[in-house]
C-alpha cells in the first residue's frame, strides 16, 4: 500500500509540473497573452503587423504651484477705513467692493465713502487694514490671488531644454498621486548663467482637487520619434546585421536585414527594411529557419 501511495504522489507532481509548462510555456514564458507593444497581434500569437506609433523619452521636473496673477490693491485716497466687505480666503468677482473709506477731509460728511473694488475674479489673500484704521493714498490693503490658472515654474538643463516643444500638452501629478493636465506656455530665452539652468513655466487651469502651493512632478516627454517600432528582442544580430523575421505573402518564414535606429525602452525603432501593415515575429523561439511555414511549430 505504501508503494502504491508514493506511486501516485510521484504521477501527481509530474501531472502538475506538466500542466504549468503547458500554461507557461518554453521558458517559462506566458503561452498566451494580448497583444505586443509596437504591434498588433490575436491572442497569443507571436506574429505582429508593423504599425506606425510616437514614442518618447521624459524627464521629471517638479515645482510649486503658483496663482497666475497677483493683485495688490491700493487705497485711492487718504483718510479712514469706514468698512471691510470681504476676509481672508474668500472668493470674490471683478469689480466686487472689498472695503470703504471715509475721506480725511469729509468733516461734514458731505460724501460718500470712497469704495475700493476687486480689479480681479479670485480669492482674497490677505486684508492688509483694520477696520476704523487711518490709511493713506498707496496703502497697501487687499491682496487677490488670480483663480483663472496655475502657474509652475521649474528649471531643466541645457541639454533637455531644446529637445522640449513649447505649447505641448503634459501631465502633473501631486505628491498624493492626483493627476492635472497642462500646457508647457514658455521656456526661458536665456539660462541663469551661474547655473546653466532655463526656465520652464507650466500653466494648469483652476482646479478643486489641487491647492496653491501644493508640489507638482511633471514627466515632460522628449525626444518624440514617430515610426516603426519593434520589440528588442524579435530583432536578431547575424553575420555584423540585425534581421527580423517576416511572414511574407507564401506565409513563410524571411529573415530581412533591416536598420535600427533609437531605442525606447523595450521598442526600437526600425528605420529601414520594414513597411507599415508587413507581418514580423515579436516572438523568437531561437528554433526559426528561412522558408519555414510561419504557423509551423519549430523543429
């Protein structure tokens, strides 16, 4: 009995590590899967039909979010604060009257209060004056932050900062992971020449889920290569050239010498010997031979 019990624990685990090498695949790859990066392709076949895609490296850049427009108001002339219609952190709109004053020379109070009125649509970031307080003409008293835009200024060296498009669109993302899309709007004319850094501004439209102040990291794509792109590995280095595998119009097998040109992560670029919509293997066996069925298992 117990030989017959470690005969069929032993028929178990061969059982077993079949099924998972029929599930994995040779080398312990997956055997089916959906379709490889630069390609397309049904199921788990290896076959890809060339397809033209942008790729692009990025940097990371990061910075501070800053009010578009910041607006000192200023009193308009001298004497005493009569009232404040507005506090701190409120939402006010252009032309709305933050505060009152009562002219100096108004002994007979025979005008009215002066008023003084948002030049601006944002929120209300300090209250320089006190209610009753004397104040003359300049006098600092309301500061607005514009709540149109945010403004991000970050900096990137000289040798990032021609290869980056002005105008592009990009993506932000706050320390707590919360995504806000933007525009690049300008890049500095100059370096600062003691650091040899230029000056990149973003600007991202008002949103609730961001705050002034708040640390935005941009990844900023560079280096934008629209092509024909393949996986590394389906391309092969034979004889001082690299080849790739097509399946050509008889469904066979062709090994073609092609020209690579820059690599993006996984993908490179074919820059000569492969045309949009040709087939190619973005799988190799190792096992391939020329002429062989393109659906045939390797010998």
């Amino acid at each position: 009995m117990k030989k017959a019990a470690v005969v069929v624990l032993i028929l178990s685990g061969l059982l077993s590590v079949v099924n998972v090498w029929t599930q994995q695949g040779p080398g312990g790859r997956p055997g089916g899967g959906g379709t490889a990066t630069g390609g397309a392709a049904t199921g788990g076949s290896p076959i890809a039909v060339a397809q033209v895609s942008e790729q692009y490296h990025s940097i990371m850049v990061g910075g501070r979010l800053e009010p578009e427009s910041r607006i000192v108001h200023k009193i308009s002339t001298g004497g005493f604060v009569q009232s404040i219609s507005v506090r701190e952190g409120q939402l006010v709109e252009a032309g709305q009257e933050l505060l009152s004053v009562k002219r100096k020379d108004d002994v007979m109070e025979l005008y009215k209060p002066v008023p003084l009125t948002a030049r601006i649509s944002g929120r209300v970031s300090e209250v320089l004056v006190q209610p009753e307080a004397e104040v003359g003409t300049g006098d600092p008293a309301v500061v607005i932050l514009g709540t149109q835009s945010y403004v991000l200024q970050a900096n990137v060296s000289d040798k990032d900062a021609f290869r980056i498009d002005v105008g592009q669109q990009v993506t932000g993302r706050t320390t707590e992971g919360t995504a806000i899309r933007g525009v690049l709007r300008t890049r500095s004319q100059e370096p600062d020449y003691s650091t040899g850094l230029f000056e990149l501004t973003f600007q991202f439209p008002d949103s609730q889920r961001v705050a002034i102040g708040e640390f935005v990291l941009i990844d900023l794509p560079i280096d934008r290569v629209r092509g024909l792109f393949v996986p590394r590995d389906a391309a092969v280095r034979r004889y001082g050239r690299f080849y790739l595998w097509i399946v050509n119009e008889s469904q066979v097998l062709e090994a073609r010498a092609v020209t690579l040109g820059p690599v993006f992560g996984d993908l490179v670029l074919i820059s000569e010997g492969l045309k949009p919509g040709e087939r190619y293997l973005r799988r190799l066996t190792g096992r391939e031979r020329e002429g062989a069925p393109a659906g045939a298992p390797a010998q």
